[in-house]
C-alpha cells in the first residue's frame, strides 16, 4: 500500500509562510482542493490537503512579479524648509 501524504492547513500555511486563515479561505473558494475527515454536517470540518493539490495550485498560481516602488514627488521651489 502506499502512503498518501496530506497537508493540514496550518502545515500547509507554515510551509507558505502565511496564515492558515488564508490556506482556509483558498480551500472555501474552491481555488484549493481539499476533503474532510469529519462526518457530514459536522460543525468543525478537518482539511486535509494532499500533496498533488498542493503542486497542481502552486503551477497554476505562480509567484507575482515584486511591485515597482513608488516614485517620490519632486519638492517644488517655493517650499521653506525649516529644518
């Protein structure tokens, strides 16, 4: 038999370096697959994430480009400094 390794959202969270609120919110949208061991109806679900979920995410959702930093304004000439 082989091992199916899964994920919980906070491992998962910790494995990102996020909150596992945001692992959760994924999983709701429906962005992340994921099932749960508690029983139908059950008021606290137990996620679990299996690892291809996990690959099948990250190909499609890659890493955003880093945002350009803001441009300074340019200190008009009519300004007094005081300091």
């Amino acid at each position: 038999m082989t091992a199916f390794k899964c994920l919980t959202p906070p491992e998962l969270a910790a494995e990102w370096r996020c909150k596992s609120e945001r692992v959760l919110e994924l999983i709701r949208s429906g962005e992340l697959r994921a099932f749960t061991l508690s029983r139908p109806g059950s008021r606290r679900p137990r996620w679990r994430i299996p690892r291809d979920a996990v690959a099948e995410y990250e190909a499609t959702h890659g890493p955003s480009p880093p945002r350009r930093p803001r441009q300074r304004r340019k200190r008009t000439e009519d300004v007094v400094e005081f300091y």
